[in-house]
C-alpha cells in the first residue's frame, strides 16, 4: 500500500513538471531576427543575397526577420520560403506516454533528440526530394504574435494542470487543414514530392509507432543507458540515429544508411562497405549515406579560430547541418550571416499531432521565422553531418572536405580527417549489430564518455 502511494505521489509530481514545462517553454516572446543587406547568407550550401533592388519595397511584417534599414532586397523571399521549408521538430505536449515512464511531453529534456531529427530529416529531404526542392505552401505560414502565444500557454497550463490534478488526460485530435485537403496539385510530379513531404514528417510523429519519433530514439537510448527525461548530447544523439535507420525496416529507407566517425576519424573503406550492403541480393545499387561526426570546437568555450571552418561546412551541398547548441540549450544550425550562425530552436512547446491521421495538419512542423546566434555562444561539443548520395558523391565529398579542413586548420590537428582503410586497419574495434544488444560494448563505453562531455541539464 505504501508502495502504491509513492507511485502516486511520483506520477503527480512528474505530471506537475510536465504542466510546469508546458508553460515556460510555451512563453515565447516574438522577437524579431535582423539581417544586413549587405553580406550574403548561407543556408545549408544555397547563398542569398540581399542587396538593393526594389527601395519601393518592404520586408512584410509577417516574415518574423528583417533587413536593416527595412529593404527588401534581392531573394530574400527565397530565402525565407527556402528556410520554412526545413523540418522544424520541437517540444511536444500530450503525446502517448513513454514506456517506463510517466512522461506525456519532452518540455526540458528532449532537446537534442529533436536537433538530431531535424538533421536527420533534412537528410531524408535530400533523399527523396533534393535540395532544390521547397514546400509550396511555405510562405502561407503566418507568425503568431506575442499575446496569442502567452494566453494560449495560461489556457494550457491551467487545463494541464487541472487534469494533473483530477488524474485526467483528454487527447486532442488537430483538426484536419482543410486547405490541405482541398490542395490541388499542378502535376504528378508536384504531388508525389508531396506525398514524399508528409510520409517524410510521419516518421518523426511522437508515437511508439513512427520509425524516428521520440518513442523510439528513447527506445534506443535505453542500450546505452539513457531513460526518458535525461539529457541526452550530440554524440550520443548521432549513435541513437544511426540505429534508428539501422532498424528501420520501411521499404522507402532501404537505400539509405547512417555512419557515425569513430574518435573525429572517417574511415573510408568503412562508409563504402555500408554504403554497399543491400538488404536485397539483387540489389546492386549503392545506399546513400548521412555521415555524422561528433566533435569538439574547443574546450570549455568555443576557440573562435573554428569559425571559417563552421562556415565553410554550412556552405557544402553535402551538408545537412549542425547538431549543436549554446550551454545549456541545443539547437540546430542549418546556416549564417557573417559571424552569427542561423538555426531553428526546438524550445518551443506545441500540442501533439497526430501524424497517422489523413491530411494532418503540417504548419507546425515547419518554423516561421529564423533566428541568429553569435558564434561566440555556440557550446563547443557537436555533431556534423553530411548526405552523400552514392559512392562517388562520397569520394567526391570526402575530397572536398579533406581540402577544407587543410585550410581552417593551418598550423592546427585538424577537426576531423578522412583516412584510407578500415578502421580495423588501425586496432579499432569495427562496430557491430547484434539484434540483441543494439550496441556493441565499444560503443557503450564510447556513448558514455561522450555523455560526461555534453551539455549541462537545464
């Protein structure tokens, strides 16, 4: 009986911190992100630039970012449809509890599981609709402003809290976008890049059931000792990923695998046996392949000598951004503007959607408005990835890296190297997959050297 009630008292204070979490990561005052006319900006290898055309127009009010002295310049509406066509993924609300836990949001903690989806779906756009692909609805999306976003967080933190209290929990259904529905598509090959678009976001819905959703990152946490409501970092989130799309089993995912860089070291012949290993004997064709490399741009703080190389990485058609953050925060870094880094923020709580749903509302899963961030601020441990179609656009990346890296790294040991080989060419242990243990005792050990290094809970 005494053992029932501490269970009670555990599930009303988790539910208590849920509703607490909703509200402070719900407050979220609209500010606006200025950028110059004058320098170009970089957004995950596409330039822009802003420079004077039309001083007759003005950057609208709904874009949430602005160009000083309020012109509007160049591309800038490509840019913007450009950006809010990246997967945004956030905090969540009211989802399907987490096995082993009482845990309906991940407001607090959940983070850097969501940068790391948002790399990996950038990724998975590559794939399937490449990089000059743009949702066509993107700049229909209209910014909320500031007192809407604060009484909906009261409205929600009361009813959350009320239903904590009575030991209730109603599950919202999003209503179904009617202009989704509605959509009519110009061509076939419009709507199949659609159909592409959603099944692509299905995959990150937060249930047990979606391929890459919270349930199941957690799932695969769990191997290396992480539970629901830790912090999880870049590293052990890049090892979390690669297992993701290792058990996937969708027919759609079979061309296309993950390589995580052991100790900052890309072993070529490694990313090339992966990329050759089809699940299919008659299958010849060679998988794509995301690399992840976690890394460390300094020690305590960031050694802003790394900055040319963190801008040149976002400037490569092979990159799908930065699992990174500031101290204490992750965030997903998909470009810059001189010395400030673009990204997208997960530190927003938004109410579950139900992705298995017909026409699932996609507004939510696409970020309005981009923010900047100095460089100077950035934490230095992160996770870097690239997307290599084949074989050959590999060699061709890992050439054009390798030069790169030559040149930031002047007089310095460089960030990262590519090297010939396996890496059981040079006694590393090479990774293995077992269906019982997801990860090999190296790894283990690894994920648990890297998890002292990351980030400090909030």
């Amino acid at each position: 009986m005494e053992a029932t009630g501490t269970d009670e008292v555990d599930k009303l204070k988790t539910k208590f911190i849920s509703a607490w979490n909703n509200m402070k990561y719900s407050w979220v005052l609209k500010t606006k992100t200025y950028f110059s006319r004058n320098s170009p900006v970089l957004l995950l290898g596409k330039c822009y630039h802003f420079k004077y055309e039309d001083e007759n127009k003005l950057l609208p009010a709904r874009s949430g970012c602005t160009i000083e002295d309020h012109v509007i310049a160049g591309n800038v509406e490509e840019f913007r449809k450009d950006f809010i066509s990246r997967i945004w993924l956030t905090y969540r609300e009211e989802f399907p509890q987490i096995e082993g836990s009482a845990l309906t949001t991940d407001c607090g903690w959940g983070c850097t599981l969501r940068t790391g989806q948002m790399l990996l779906a950038q990724g998975l756009i590559l794939h399937f609709l490449g990089r000059a692909w743009t949702w066509p609805d993107a700049l229909n999306i209209e910014n909320s402003d500031s007192e809407s976003w604060t009484s909906n967080t009261v409205k929600k933190f009361t009813a959350s809290f009320e239903a904590s209290l009575s030991g209730e929990r109603e599950l919202k259904t999003p209503a179904v976008s009617q202009k989704e529905t509605i959509r009519r598509y110009s061509d076939d090959h419009e709507m199949r890049n659609e159909i592409y678009h959603r099944k692509i976001i299905s995959w990150f819905g937060d249930s047990p059931l979606a391929l890459f959703g919270l349930h199941k990152l957690i799932e695969y946490g769990k191997k290396s000792g992480k539970k629901a409501g830790d912090w999880y970092g870049p590293a052990v989130v890049a090892h979390i990923l690669r297992k993701g799309v290792e058990e996937a089993r969708h027919p759609d995912l079979q061309g296309i695998t993950i390589y995580v860089a052991q100790d900052c070291t890309v072993y070529s012949s490694d990313v090339i046996d992966k990329q050759c290993t089809s699940m299919a004997s008659d299958n010849t064709d060679d998988k794509a392949v995301i690399i992840l490399i976690p890394v460390r741009l300094g020690g305590e703080r960031t050694n802003t000598d790394y900055l040319d190389f963190v801008k040149g990485i976002l400037s490569l058609e092979y990159c799908v951004g930065i699992i990174g953050g500031k101290p204490k925060q992750s965030y997903y870094f998909a470009g810059f503007q001189d010395d400030s880094l673009i990204y997208m923020d997960p530190h927003y709580c938004q109410s579950f959607v139900d992705v298995s749903i017909k026409d699932f509302p996609l507004e939510t899963f696409h970020c309005p408005s981009p923010k900047k961030m100095s460089f100077r601020k950035m934490d230095p441990s992160c996770t870097i990835g690239f997307y290599c179609r084949n074989v050959q656009d590999f060699k061709r990346a890992s050439e054009e890296i390798t030069k790169m890296l030559k040149i930031s790294s002047k007089e310095k040991y460089p960030l990262f190297t590519f090297v010939n080989g396996h890496s059981r060419d040079y006694d590393f242990t090479s990774t293995t997959t077992n269906e019982e243990d997801l990860f090999s005792e190296d790894e283990k050990k690894r994920l648990k050297r890297f998890s002292t290094e990351e980030f400090v809970l909030l």
